[in-house]
C-alpha cells in the first residue's frame, strides 16, 4: 500500500484512546502483528492485565480516525537484594497504519510516553523489545545485550531413574497454574519481573508456551518443588528449554538433565540441548565442567530506559541482565 504522502500533519491529534475507543486499537493492532482480537483485547482486560490503567494506550488520530498507537504496559520488577519492587512501563503495540507511516507519528507517541511517565512519580524504569533499536535509542532507550540460547552438546547427560510426566500446557488446571505461580515467586533471580495475580500467568505466559508448543513438567518430591518448559524458542524449530524454577542448585541441575533426556527421548536427531537461559545457581565455567563445552547466543532486543531511579541501582539492574543472572523469560510478555 502507497503511503499517503499529502497528509496535513498539523491536523493530527494526539491523545490516549479512551475506554470506548479500545476497539479501534484492536482493529489496528490485528492486521499489523498478525494476531487475533482476544490476544490484543487482554492488554486493556484487568484479569490479563491488572496493572492497565486508562491512559496507558496512547494514540496519533487523524481526520477522526486512529492510525498510530504506543501502548505503556505496567509490568512490577521485583528485586530480591533489597526486598523493592519498581514500576516499569513495557513499551509495546507500537504500530502505524502502513499508509501512513514515515510522518513521524510513534516518534511523537515515543516522547509523550517519556512524558507520561516521568510526570506520573510511579514509573522507575522504561523496557522494551525491538529489531529497531535506533528508532528508540534517540529517546534514550539502550540496548542491554543479555546471554540467550546456551547450546550444550551434553555428551554425557546420563538418564534419570525419576518418575515424572510431561503435559501440554493445555492440560493444566488451574490448581496446577497456582502451583507454577507460586513456585516462580519463591524463587527469584536478583531480579524478577513479578506474575502477580497469577491470572498474569494464566494468561500472558500461557499463551506464549503455547504458542512455542510447549510441554512442563511440575516436580513435587521429597519436599522439594520446581517446574521445567520445554518448547520451541522465538518460533524457531529449536526445540529449548524454555524455563525452569528451582531452589537450589541441586535441583535445577536435576530439572534440567529431566528436561535433556526429555528432548533425546522426543527428538531423537538433536545433537545438542539449547537453554533459554544461563542456569540461577552455577556460574558458565561450573555449567560448563557439569554439562560440556557450550556455546552463548547474545540476544540484542531488548532496550532499557532510566525514568527516576537512583544512577547505580539502574545500573546494577542493566549489568545482572547483561551477565545472565537476571532473565527475561520468554513468557514474562510485553
């Protein structure tokens, strides 16, 4: 579709969509991210979305019609080193009609986000995920490049004598989320984006392990509880170990050689076993003693925002991404 070059830029109107108007996000939304109206529906549902407060969707309209969006999505970090939780605004369903991109409209939705949230006094920090990242960088986002994808060869992965089940994510009942939720909060990394209510899991997360195929595994034994998804990463045809939970090394490192024998068992022709992340309780040289030489993708997508934090605590969050000991699970969504 040509763009439409004779627009009058100053009779364009920028505002937040109001509550009647949320439909016509999810009609711009749809066709431009290929998704379906329920998926784009939950960012203003307070069952998926809690946290969503009128305003949060801004929006460029022209001739009465709405062509671009910035949508502000409220997600909670929590830091276990210091028992604090900061507001960070996820920036995401950034879209312009295709007709009418090229005006400089999610540039000016860019700034009036910044704006928002540096005048709330609530927001601490800004994240987001791109392929663009100097369409951002000029508003102040940087790239916090963060290890990804850990190709092991786990040559001497030994079977565990362990009697477990495996089941699609459409199998979980809702105790079985419960579970998952409170296990995923009684075992954060240094930091961790925060799933609650669990309808954040049920919703946000779910449907991104469904949409990677995913399996799980749900461990309760000796007293001892954690869970580990296997699926494909990024709608890649790797199959990955997605996430996992677990408090201790002990038992992450027992998740994980489940989760290795599971994808021999499954896929037999994968010659090696992809982690979506660096394990929380061995360092890269213990990972790699324990399960083999390895290989570290970098993933260059997301970018960070500093809103009102304290300069070192902005960086101490930035660094424990950047090393791996903070992760950004695929399921914990924008």
């Amino acid at each position: 579709m040509n763009s439409v070059s004779n627009i009058d830029i100053s009779s364009i109107i920028y505002r937040y969509v109001e509550k009647h108007e949320q439909q016509q996000a999810v009609d711009l939304w749809c066709p431009i991210f290929k998704t379906n109206p329920n998926v784009e529906k939950s960012y203003f549902s307070l069952n998926a979305s809690p946290n969503y407060e009128e305003g949060d969707t801004l929006g460029a309209w022209y001739n009465d019609k709405l062509i671009s969006t910035l949508h502000i999505r409220r997600l909670t970090l929590f830091s276990n080193e210091n028992n604090k939780k900061y507001l960070c605004g996820g920036i995401t369903n950034v879209a312009t009609r295709e007709e009418y991109r090229n005006h400089g409209l999610s540039r000016h939705l860019l700034q009036m986000a910044i704006e928002k949230m540096e005048k709330s006094n609530e927001f601490d920090l800004s994240m987001l995920g791109t392929g663009r990242p100097n369409h951002y960088s000029v508003f102040g986002w940087e790239q916090v490049p963060q290890p990804i994808k850990i190709i092991i060869e786990w040559k001497t992965i030994s079977p565990l004598d362990i009697d477990v089940v495996w089941r699609p994510i459409s199998d979980l009942s809702s105790k079985d989320f419960e579970l998952l939720h409170q296990i995923h909060s009684n075992n954060p990394r240094i930091y961790q984006i925060v799933r609650t209510p669990s309808t954040i899991l049920q919703h946000w997360v779910k449907m991104r392990w469904e949409s990677n195929g995913a399996i799980v595994c749900l461990y309760e034994q000796e007293e001892e509880q954690g869970y580990v998804v296997i699926g494909k990463s990024d709608n890649e045809a790797d199959i990955c170990v997605l996430e996992w939970q677990a408090p201790n090394r002990n038992l992450e490192q027992k998740l994980l050689s489940l989760a290795a024998t599971e994808i021999r068992q499954r896929y037999g022709s994968n010659k090696v076993i992809c982690l979506f992340a660096l394990p929380k309780y061995m360092t890269i040289e213990e990972l790699t003693e324990w399960a083999g030489p390895l290989q570290i993708g970098i993933n260059q997508e997301i970018m960070m925002r500093n809103i009102r934090l304290p300069k070192e605590i902005y960086e101490k969050i930035k660094i424990n991404y950047s090393n791996g000991s903070t992760v950004f699970w695929s399921g914990d969504y924008f």
